[in-house]
C-alpha cells in the first residue's frame, strides 16, 4: 500500500506566509509563478510592506521591479 507524499499544496495560508517569510523577495516573486494559493499568499500587500521596508527606503519604487523580474 502506497501512501500520498504531503504537499506544500496542501498547507493552509497562515503556514504558507511563515514558510514564505524566509524566501528573499525574488524567491518569494517567482513563488507566486507556482499556483494560485501561492500566488494569494506570495502578493499580499501587508507582506510585501513588511518585506519591502525592511529592505529598501522607497518600498513602493521597488516593488514592481522585484514582480517583473520573477518572470511569471
């Protein structure tokens, strides 16, 4: 008998944003290529805020430029 292997699929949003909270912003940018659970997850305005600010000075210049290089 063959069990299923877990699946991140199967985590629900609140563990997603911890697992998410240790990629660096570009990892976190193409993330949100995968599904579209990861994609909710991964563009969260108050997430990124939070990402951007404690990255960059000008948070919102930024942003856009991080998306645009995932590649999705």
């Amino acid at each position: 008998m063959s069990q299923r292997q877990p699946s991140l699929l199967q985590l629900d949003h609140g563990v997603l944003r911890i697992v998410f909270n240790f990629l660096e912003p570009a990892a976190l940018a193409r993330s949100a290529c995968v599904c579209r659970a990861f994609r909710e997850v991964a563009t969260d305005e108050a997430y990124w805020e939070k990402h951007c600010t404690h990255r960059w000075t000008h948070p919102n210049k930024h942003l856009k430029h991080v998306f645009r290089g995932a590649n999705c």
